[in-house]
C-alpha cells in the first residue's frame, strides 16, 4: 500500500480518491474549497491538507483532477504547490484533461525537481469513476508508469501507456474528437426518428444492436428522448477539451472540420442555458430548430 495525496475532489477526482482509500492506500486530500475536503473525509478513511504541498508531503504518489492548464500549474508549481512538498522520487500522476503543452512543461519541471511525471487523461464519465472503471491513456517514463499503474488500477478498467510525455494527453483528445461526432450522429439520428414518427426506444432497440451501436446511444438515449441534460459531462468542460484539441490540430497539421462545427453546436447550446448540461444535449438545440 503507498502513500498517496489526490488534488482536486470534483464529480471525478471525489470518487476517484475513494476507491484509493477503499484498497487500503493511505490517502490525504487536497481541494480549493476546503469544505469538499472535508466531506470526503467524512465519507472515506483519510485525511486533509491545505495546501497542495502539505498534502504531498512525503507521499509515494501525487494524483491529481483539476480543471485546466492554468488550474494544474496553480497545484504543482509555487511555494504551495505539490512540487514543492513531494520527495525525490514520488510519482506526479496528471488526471486532468490539459494541453500536451503544458503536460511537457510540467513534466519537465517535475523531473528538474527529481520526480516522475505520467500524464493520464480518462475516460468514462462521472459514473466511470464512481463505479471505478475509467480508461486511463498514460504518457510518461516507462518506469514511471509501471510504478504508477498498479496505483491507478484502483479506479480504471484499462490503462495503458502510449508513449512519452503528452502521448495520454494526445490519445484524450482523439477520445474527445471521436465523442463530438458520434453524440451529435446520435442526436440527428433520435431528431430525425421523433420527425418521422417513429417510436425511439423500438428505433434504438434495433439499431443498437448493428453497427449504429455505442456507449452513448446506451447510456444516453433515454434521457435525451426525455430532455433531461442535469448530469454528466458538463457542455462547458467538452468545450474547453474540443478547444484543446482545435488549437493542437493547428500546430499538427491535423484537419477536424467536423469537430471544429460541432464546437459551434455546443456554443448555441451554452447560449441557451446549457453550460452545464450533459454533452448529449445537443439534441436540445435540434428541437430548439424546429
């Protein structure tokens, strides 16, 4: 069992922690609003730290869930920072989706420090975490992320390394790019059934099952035939990943015209109040149309 710290207790990093705590890890946790630390404290076996350098305090492992490049820098670097606190040798293990950018930068840093550094971006929402089966897509020093993989299996269904530091952060946004797509396929497909007449659950019972079938037409259909986006993915958060993923396509060379349009779909979305609904409320703005 190691010694760990987790950083940032959103909808992911809170049950993310949890199942640290559960296979018996020694967990401390760190979060900007200390009231969250507390309550995870009061759900699980742990402690809590102030600052993002007490709670990395001779750890074996940092893990950290945080919001965007800016939020990830604010908890590894500075006085207060993670950095600062952790010991030669302990394991930074990024679970933020940020820019590749910014992952090398911190990683670089990391390793001037004598520390290891492994981006892994997940996958699987709010239920992936809390039911503890996220795909994690690592980056990193091979040696890194061997040690750090039997830790993350705590909470993931599948890991895997893909190369070095940013190929994680590289693999989320393919993750993201392909999602874009095919939620908004499912919501043209489930508006196009509603204008024909068409009953969506028997549509969706027989095309699930070839070649039309995915995550999202399983998990989601139901509630966007009932309108319901008060969950999940937040609209917000897809777009600040869609714009990493924009911005990173321009220094490739890479061609995204689809994604780049659906961007502008989740934007219409965000002007009608859906900052915070789930990505598949893209058929929201397809009823608004009518």
């Amino acid at each position: 069992m190691a010694k760990i710290a987790f950083l940032g207790l959103g909808v992911m990093g809170f049950p993310m922690a949890g199942h640290l705590a559960a296979k018996g890890h020694d967990v401390t946790v760190y979060n900007r609003t200390a009231a969250k630390a507390e309550a995870w404290v009061r759900h699980h076996k742990g402690e809590w730290a102030a600052t993002p350098a007490d709670a990395a305090r001779d750890c074996d492992f940092v893990m950290a869930c945080v919001g965007n490049d800016d939020d990830l820098r604010a908890v590894c670097l500075g006085e207060n920072g993670a950095f600062a606190g952790m010991k030669k040798g302990a394991i930074f293990v990024d679970h933020t989706t940020v820019s590749a950018a910014v992952t090398r930068e911190l990683s670089a840093a990391a390793s001037g420090a004598g520390l290891g550094f492994v981006d892994a971006p997940v996958s699987g929402g709010q239920a992936g975490a809390e039911n503890g089966v996220l795909s994690v897509m690592c980056g990193g020093a091979a040696d890194d992320y061997a040690k750090a993989e039997p830790v993350i299996a705590a909470y993931a269904k599948i890991c895997r390394r893909l190369g070095e530091s940013g190929a994680g952060q590289m693999t989320k946004m393919c993750n993201q790019i392909a999602i874009a797509g095919l939620v908004q396929g499912l919501a043209e497909s489930l508006h196009f059934a509603e204008k024909a007449g068409l009953s969506i659950s028997d549509v969706v019972e027989v095309i699930s099952q070839g070649a039309a079938g995915s995550w999202q037409m399983a998990n989601r259909y139901k509630t966007m035939e009932a309108d319901r986006y008060d969950f999940g993915f937040a609209v917000d958060w897809m777009r600040k990943d869609l714009g990493i993923c924009l911005d990173t396509a321009n220094e490739t060379g890479a061609s995204l015209p689809v994604t780049a349009l659906v961007d502008q779909f989740y934007k219409d979305v965000q002007k009608m109040g859906g900052a915070r609904w789930d990505t598949s409320s893209l058929l929201a703005r397809l009823r608004k149309l009518d």
